[in-house]
C-alpha cells in the first residue's frame, strides 16, 4: 500500500529518553496526563518503565508519558517516589473487618479481614466525620480499614446460652431488622456489645464465628410461662404465626401429637390460643385444637358451597363442596350478623361452612352476587338457566365473571347470571365458578395414564396421557377422577395412574458454602428443563417448566428472599432476589439445581480458558504459515496470568501442543465446579476479511443468557484493546458452547486468512492486547449481578 506519514516521525525527540524505577504497586497507566482519564495498564513495585516524555497539567500534577513496548500511556510522577508513609503492619482484632473502596463506610465493600490477620499499612486518612482510615495492601488489591477493625473491642466479652429455641438473629438492634440466623435452645454464644433501642429494648450483639449480629435479650431469659404438653385431638390443626385465624398457617399438627406449649392469649375475638414450640419452629394454635370433637354429619344440598377460615363471608375461601357431598361437623357459630355458620372438618382441613348449604333448595331464584372466575375450558354462556339455552359466548378459562343473581332449575341446578368481560350477560353452570384460581385442584398423570369415557376400565380410552400432564379435577367418583386436560379434553382416569403432585418441582432445599461462595440446592424428582432470566434490582427467574418449589427456611448468605409466583395456571416462578454485591452461577442437573452465591468482582471466579485446535489438529493456516494452534494456545497462557494476576482461578484445557476432542474439552467444565468458560480461536475465510468476534449459543445451553451477558462484555473490551473491526457478538452452535452447561463464549481474535491480520497474531504484543481486553470482559461480566 502507499500512504503519508508526518517527517517528525523521523526526527529524534527533544525529550530525553530515560527510565524510572516504579515505587508503588498497580501503579496506573492511563490514556491522558489526569486521573480522570481511562486506566489501560498498571505497573508492578519495582517495575523498570522507559519515559519518553512529561506534562504538568492544569492541576499542578507532573505526569511522565511512559512506553511499555506494546503501549504509550501516561503515569502519574507520585508512582516513581518512594511513599512518604512509613509502611508498617497492624493485626485485625474485629472479625469479618469491611476493606472499602475509599474512607467512609459509603463505599463498597471490596474484601473482608479475618480476625488475628495481620496486614501491611500504606497510609491513612481522617474523613469529614472525623473517622480514621488506613490504606492497606493485601497484595492483590489496595483498599481502606476503619481504624476501629485493629482496636480490641472496649466491651468485655462474653458468653450467653439461649433460653428460646430459634431465637432470632438480626441485621440490627430492632425487630423491624432482617433475620440472618437462628439460635437453638442452650446454644451457647458470645456476646460482644450490647445496645438499647428507642423502645427500651436491650439487644446483645452477638458473634457466632461467621457472621455478627443482634438478638434481643429475651432470648437469654427462660420463659415465665410454666411449660407443659398438650394431645391434639383434631387432625391438620394449623399451626399460624399469630394467634388468630388471619396469620399464615406455618406448619399443621397430627391428631394424637403430643406437642410444647410455651404461652398462652386470648384474642380480640375472644378466642384462646396457645404458643406451641414444635422444635423447629414456633407458633400459635386454636386451643379447640386439642378439644375432642363431638361431631355430627350433614349433606351439601347446593352445588359449590364455599369453605372459608373463619364464620362471615368475608373471610378466605379455602375450599369448595359437591352437591350431596357428606361433611363432618365438628362446631357451630352464630355470627354478629346472626348467620349460623357450621365448622367442617375435611380430612386435610378445617373450616367454616354457612348453615344454608345444608339446606335443600327450592326451584326458584337465590341470592348469589360477587366476583368469580370460569373453572374449566369448557364452560359456555347460556341464554337461560339450563343447557338447552342457547349459547352466547365461550369463557375463557380462569376469566372473571360479576355474579348478578342465581337461579335453581326444575333439575336442582344451580345457575349464575353473570356478566362477562366482553359485555354480555348470560347464565352459567354455578358449580362451573370458582371463587379464587387457588381452588382449582390438580392431580398429574403418570406416564401413559389412560383417560377414559367414563369411571370404569370397560369405557373406551380417547387419549393415552404423557408423564407430569397436569389435570384439573372435576369430580370424584369410587377412585376415579373426571378431569380436564390442558387442551380443555375430559374423561376419567383411575386416581391411583396419577400423583398428587408434580414430578417438575423443586424439593428440599438446602445449602452449602466453599470459601466466599454460597450454595442454595434443590433436588429434582425427575429430570426436567425450564429457563432462566434476570430482573431487575438484582433479581433472578427461574420459570418454564417448574409447576412449584419449596422455599427454604434458612438464610442464605447474598440471597435476600426467595418466593414463588404463579405464571400459569399449573406453572410456578420461582424469584430470588439477592443482596447488592453478590452475582451468581447456575447449573442444570439431572437431579438437581444448585445456584452458586458470590460476590461481585473478579476474586475468586473460576474459568476454564480452552485453546482451540492442537496437536494433529493445526486449525486455520496462515498466508506465511503461521498454525491457528499456536496463537490459540500462545494467548490462552496470556490470559490465564492476566486473570490470575487479578485473583481468578484459572484451568486451562490444554497447556501444551496437544491433541483434545470438542467432547474432552466439554467434559473438562461440566464436570468441575467453575463459573465460566472461554474458548480462544483465530478465524479464517479470505484475505481480505478483517476483524474480531465473540459467539455464544442460547438454543442448547442452559446458560445461554449468562452466556450472551459475557460475550457482549468480552467482545466490548477485546475490541477496544485490539483496535480491531467490531463484527459483534453472535449467536452459533459451536460445540464447546453448545454442549457447555456454564456460562460459554467463543472469541475470534482475527483473520489469521488476512496477511495484515496474520502478521498481528503472530506478534506477543498483539497476543497480550487480546489477554488484556479479555480479561477487562471477565472483569466487566463479574462486577454487577
């Protein structure tokens, strides 16, 4: 080619080129003569750096422009002075001690110190709040300590032994604080400091050995209540979390289970409750609870009479009767309003039934309003109250519906006069409504269940259902059940050809930490596929696929709640939202899903750096020759020092000229326990083509939005280091991101095809530009969640 270049560059400079001896460690390089520039390198203690120039800029500051062989940056002149400070150690006497970015406790925490650790001081700072700071060197990283982490706490430190099993530990001296642990009874724990909130409310602040916090100091004092035991003597009696019926039911008691009764009070309503501790947990149960029954039996009369908590129709529907359906009645309760109410015990509840659905109707109108929801996919507007009227509309399934007024035909049916969201008003089967979506109840089929004409083996099968199909029941009859498929198709099956729950659920879960990083597992009962995205405000969604999850009871560090949505009508969400500062890695397994907690930045993560090709397999060939291999596994060692020198854990595919099969190479990540994987290639086509790319795949891999977050980061930076053409990140089916279950990308330096690219990718400077950017990717990738 012919172009032009300025004569100066055939001058010698007028500065005279020296060197300087840098005196401080990750001494910055940046693009410019200020601190507000870009940092592009950074420079080792000791390290010899050639000068070819300096500017003193508008702020005083004397910068020397510095030539690092493969880069010209611009160094501030305070790097090659030997620091003022005098360097000392001091020794951490406060556990769990936050390193910050700057002097105030407003910055983010970049580290944390052990107790007894001893750390070298560079320097310190008192702040605006009067605060002293000291600079400290860990080695990789320089941040800043409060000077209160190396001062022995003034409290006198002792032990306390918890009188209250599952006492709560919190984030600070107020019930209003998050809890992060519970103490067992006679657990024995060390007090630290203690503190007396705007309530009055004594709170000892505690050290359990990994974590700090408060509990309040009713916990150390044994109960007044003179403990006893009591014998339930009704089944499924809820345990709630407060002493009335409006608290959330926390776990139920068998009939005959003896249980602890630490407390008692007496509600509002007038109602008696007790305290009860079931070991794991505590709380509070109706003492008609352990009241023997004297019960009599009745019969539904209507279609849909509703069961509710308490006895008023404002309180929550929690389940629904058949016409005919026999109840046990355990109690009866006249209301303020002086509607009899009866109390049924169900087998699996108790609950509250108005004395009217007792009662045999008569043909003719009946009072019936509120709002309701279609029940099934096969519920049709009528124009009158029985099924020869004409039909006006077909509800969608779920769709809510105003109930106007009812009407019991000359067949005994019960029928709604509702209006619809499309504006029309019609008549529909009553027992076709439900009053909450909760009510609707499904049984799932076991692998080729047949579904049937009618409740007996001699009726013609009309579909052979698959594994897990979810089936909404519409009647029971001698152990069968008529059911809806999700394609609004009926018939009956045998209950014992289905399960009563979910095989793609989440079960037990439970967790686990390796050094910063915590786990939260849960196991699979078969294997399933679903999806995940994130949210924001550092959220994470798992969904398409789970129809439930059980949610932990236990803290999990970086986590800050875990909760289920319904997305569909048979299908859960589960979200979890973590804590600022933490990120995650998830793994798909046959039997399980574990989700890997750490925290943000580039410490700590594993990657796998594959080399492509080797061996046998030379790749592209280069115009001179030079083996695709070769710059694959050159770069490969680069960036494995380059991520280390940061703090990552490295582990390379292959580190010498050695042959590996895509699956081998695969096989290495799936089976190990990393956060993310990278494969370094050069590409080939003509000579004329130019540039860089990074590719992921989201079609095969589970990790596939993970993966297109690091390749849009690894690409960004690699770019800007290499001053290549930006072809931008795509997605393909390579195999070692496709049959990868991590976070994967595939990065194409450039053309080795292309003369001028192959003369880039033969050079170390080139090489290390490439490690460089990649490794400002990764950095990129690992700082948000």
């Amino acid at each position: 080619m012919i172009g032009w270049v300025n004569s100066s560059a055939f001058e010698a400079p007028a500065y005279p080129v020296t060197t300087k001896v840098v005196q401080i460690d990750n001494s910055a390089v940046r693009r410019g003569a200020s601190a507000e520039y870009t940092t592009v390198a950074t420079l080792d203690k000791n390290q010899e750096v050639k000068i070819i120039g300096e500017h003193k800029n508008s702020k005083g500051e004397l910068w020397y422009q510095v030539d690092l062989g493969y880069m010209i940056g611009w160094v501030n002149s305070s790097a090659f002075e030997a620091p003022a400070y005098p360097v000392t150690t001091k020794v951490v006497q406060i556990d769990n001690s936050a390193v910050r970015r700057g002097a105030s406790a407003e910055y983010t925490t970049v580290a944390t110190l052990d107790k007894n650790q001893e750390v070298k001081i560079i320097g310190e700072h008192k702040n605006s709040k009067g605060e002293l700071w000291y600079q400290v060197d860990l080695g990789y990283m320089i941040g800043w300590v409060n000077s209160s982490a190396f001062e022995a706490p003034a409290y006198p430190v002792t032990t306390k032994v918890v009188q209250i099993d599952n006492s709560a530990v919190r984030r600070g001296a107020s019930a209003e604080y998050t809890t992060v642990a519970t103490l067992d009874k006679n657990q024995e724990v060390k007090i630290i400091g203690e503190h007396k909130n705007s309530k009055g409310e004594l709170w000892y602040q505690v050290d359990l050995g990994y974590m700090i916090g408060w509990v309040n100091s009713s916990a150390f004092e044994a109960p007044a209540y003179p403990v006893t035991t009591k014998v339930v003597q009704i089944d499924n009696s809820a345990v709630r979390r407060g002493a009335s019926a409006e608290y959330t039911t926390v776990a139920t008691l068998d009939k005959n289970q003896e249980v602890k009764i630490i407390g008692e009070h007496k509600n509002s309503k007038g109602e008696l409750w007790y305290q009860a501790d079931l070991g794991y947990i505590i709380g509070w149960v109706n003492s008609s609870a352990f009241q023997a029954p004297e019960y009599t039996i009745k019969t539904v009369q209507i279609d849909h009479a509703v069961v509710r908590r308490g006895a008023d129709s404002s309180y929550q529907t929690v389940a629904s009767l058949e016409k005919l359906q026999e109840v046990k009645i355990i109690d009866e309760f006249t209301n303020s309003k002086g509607e009899l109410w009866y109390r049924a015990d169900l087998g699996h509840l108790l609950g509250w039934v108005n004395s009217s659905a007792f009662k045999k109707p008569e043909p003719g109108p009946i009072s019936l309003t509120g709002t309701y929801y279609v029940g099934n996919r096969n519920t049709n507007l009528h124009s009158g109250a029985t099924y020869d009227y004409r039909v006006v509309e077909k509800l969608n399934f779920t769709s809510k519906v105003t109930v106007l007024s009812g009407f019991i035909n000359q067949s005994m049916q019960t029928w709604a006069r509702v209006s619809t969201s499309s504006g029309n008003i019609g008549w529909v089967p009553f027992k076709d409504l439900v009053t909450s979506t909760a009510e609707l109840k499904y049984v799932y089929a076991l692998n080729n269940a047949a579904l049937r004409r009618g409740a007996s083996s001699s009726y013609q099968i009309t579909a052979s259902l698959k594994a897990d199909e979810p089936l909404l029941i519409l009647n029971k009859l001698n152990g069968w059940l008529n059911v809806e498929t999700n394609t609004g198709l009926r018939g009956w099956v045998l209950e014992s050809q289905t399960s009563p729950v979910s095989l793609k659920r989440l079960t037990s879960p439970s967790t686990y930490s390796e050094g910063t990083a915590s786990y939260l597992v849960w196991k699979k009962p078969t294997d399933f596929d679903f999806t995940y995205t994130t949210l924001s405000e550092n959220r994470l969604k798992l969904t398409q696929g789970i129809t439930d999850a059980d949610l932990p009871s236990f803290k999990v560090r970086g986590i800050k709640s875990v909760e289920t949505v319904q997305s569909t009508a048979t299908q859960k969400s589960v979200i979890l939202t973590f804590e600022p500062g933490y990120t995650f890695t998830i793994r798909n397994y046959s039997d399980k899903v574990s989700i890997k907690v750490m925290p943000t930045g580039l410490l700590g993560k594993k990657i796998v750096i594959d080399a492509g090709h080797g061996g046998k397999d030379t790749g592209a060939i280069g115009p001179t020759g030079l083996l695709e291999k070769d710059v694959n596994l050159a770069t490969a060692l680069l960036l494995k020092t380059e991520l280390e020198r940061s703090g990552a854990v490295v582990n390379l595919t292959r580190s010498t000229d050695i042959f590996l099969e895509l699956a081998d190479r695969t096989a290495i990540a799936n089976s190990s326990n990393y956060d993310s994987f990278i494969s370094i290639h050069a590409d080939s086509f003509s000579s004329t083509s130019q540039g860089s790319t990074t590719f992921f795949n989201s079609t095969v891999n589970f990790n596939g939005p993970k993966s297109e977050e690091l390749a849009d980061s690894v690409q960004k930076y690699m770019v800007s280091s290499l001053g290549t053409y930006n072809r931008g990140v795509k997605e393909q089916e390579f195999y070692v991101n496709r049959m990868n279950q991590l976070p994967s990308i595939l990065v194409e330096l450039a053309f080795i095809s292309n003369p001028n690219e192959e003369k880039l990718l033969r050079s170390t400077t080139f090489r290390q530009k490439a490690a460089e950017g990649i490794r400002k990717g990764f950095q990129d990738y690992y700082s948000s969640f």
